[in-house]
C-alpha cells in the first residue's frame, strides 16, 4: 500500500497529537544551513519539512529538496509559491487554493497549468483551504496573489471561508498570517475555525517562540509552521520541539 502523509495527519488529528513543520525557503538558505537543519530536525519531534516561497530568486528548489532526502528521514512536503515549485523527488505538494482571496490565478489558473505535470510527478496531491490572514504588514503572498487578506478580527469570515473549503472537499485548511508577519495568527481566529470544520488545522506565520507556539496549540492548530525565527536561530528548534513534545504526552 502506498504511503499517504494526509492519512497519517488525519489519524495523528482523531488522536489529538500536535504537529510541528519546519518550512525551509531555498532562497534564504545556504547549502550547509540546510544540511544542518535536515540532521537537527531527525532528532527531533518534528514531523515535516515544507518547502516553497511565494518568490523564487535562486535556483535552489531542487537542490534544496534533494539535500533534504539525502540528509534527513522526514517527509518532503512542497508548499508552492506558484507552479515553478514541482520536484519529483518530494513526498507531497500542497495544493493551495487561496480562498480568502478573489483571483482566479491563484484559485484555479495555476492549478491548470501544473496539473499534467502534476499527475506525472507520483507526487501526492493534497488539496488545502489557504486562507491569508491580515496580521498587521502587508505580505509576500498578498503582493504576489494581489489579494486582500482577511481581517484580524474578522473571524466569521474566516470561519465561513475554511468550512467552505471542507465542503469543496480539501483535506487541509491553512490559516497563513505571512512569513515573518509582525503577529501570529490571533488565537480567537483559530479556536473559532478549528471548532468548526473536521479537517486538520494548519497555521503558520509569525510564531517566533515557545510561548506563541503553545498558544497556537492550545487554540486548537493541529499543525504549526516555522520559517523565519529558525532561519535566524537554528538552535530554537530544541525548544519549539519540547513544546511540541509536551502536547502529545
Ligand atoms: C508558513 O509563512 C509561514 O505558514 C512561515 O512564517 O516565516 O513567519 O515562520 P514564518
């Protein structure tokens, strides 16, 4: 039987296990920085690696792919900027649909364009509510998608718009407050949108500590996301781990 990563997330979710991904942008990481953070996060309590940027200035994608299968036992998950983003060589591609926002290239034209390559990459395909959560700077994402994110305070709407998800039938739902956002995603938010749909809770953007990162659990995330305070402080890792650890005893 081939091995499914949402299967497993869906069974880790009946369980209440909380899950940490370290999301590593290969523009922002060097060969050896990358290679250190694949060995570190083997030991420890990590579940994934994400891989993707709303921007691609290198051409490190694959390179950065491959240095983490060879280096490191955890799952390849790509999280695409846009459709450049495809390596083979991954377990899964997140297939985001930016639902929070109203252009149709980033709810379906680039889904089109990548679909062949897609279906000939083996690649599991998961498809996932991405929704843009407005935490207080303008974002990478909402420049490159050109979208309007979704208020802060505006839980309803965000509500609303991953039960719409869960009904499109998507697997996952990702509340996405923007890489190095000033705030995380705030805890009300995802207490409202983790009560209301089945399908596991991701977010990400801004949790730069242990203290955010335990809020962002107890909220109700079944899965958390860090980039940004890693790839400046490799050594927090130790530490958001632990964090982790403590939810799943
Ligand atoms: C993943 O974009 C986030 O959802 C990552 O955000 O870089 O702020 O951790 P940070």
């Amino acid at each position: 039987m081939n091995y499914s990563w949402i299967d497993k997330i869906k069974k880790q979710k009946i369980k209440h296990k909380k899950s940490l991904i370290v999301l590593l942008d290969p523009d922002k990481l060097d060969e050896a920085s990358t290679i250190a953070m694949a060995k570190a996060a083997d030991y420890h309590a990590i579940e994934a690696f994400f891989v993707g940027g709303s921007l691609m200035s290198s051409n490190r994608f694959e390179q950065t792919v491959s240095l983490l299968k060879a280096h490191s036992k955890l799952p390849i998950i790509i999280f695409p900027g846009n459709y450049l983003q495809i390596s083979a060589q991954a377990d899964a591609l997140l297939l985001l649909s930016l639902l929070s926002g109203r252009n149709p290239e980033f709810l379906i034209g680039q889904h089109v364009v990548a679909a062949p390559y897609l279906k000939r990459s083996g690649l599991e395909i998961i498809p996932t509510a991405y929704l843009l959560i407005d935490c207080g700077t303008p974002t990478s994402v909402s420049y490159m998608s050109q979208t309007q994110p979704i208020p802060y305070e505006k839980n309803d709407i965000a509500v609303a718009t991953a039960v719409a998800g869960e009904m499109m039938g998507m697997q996952l739902a990702y509340l996405e407050g923007g890489s190095g956002a000033i705030r995380a995603v705030p805890d009300d938010m995802i207490r409202a949108v983790s009560q209301a749909i089945d399908i596991p809770l991701i977010v990400g953007g801004g949790i730069r500590d242990i203290k955010q990162l335990e809020q962002v659990f107890k909220a109700g995330a079944d899965i958390a996301v860090v980039g940004t305070s890693l790839e400046k402080k490799p050594d927090l890792l130790s530490d958001l781990s632990k964090i982790t650890n403590t939810f799943n005893r």
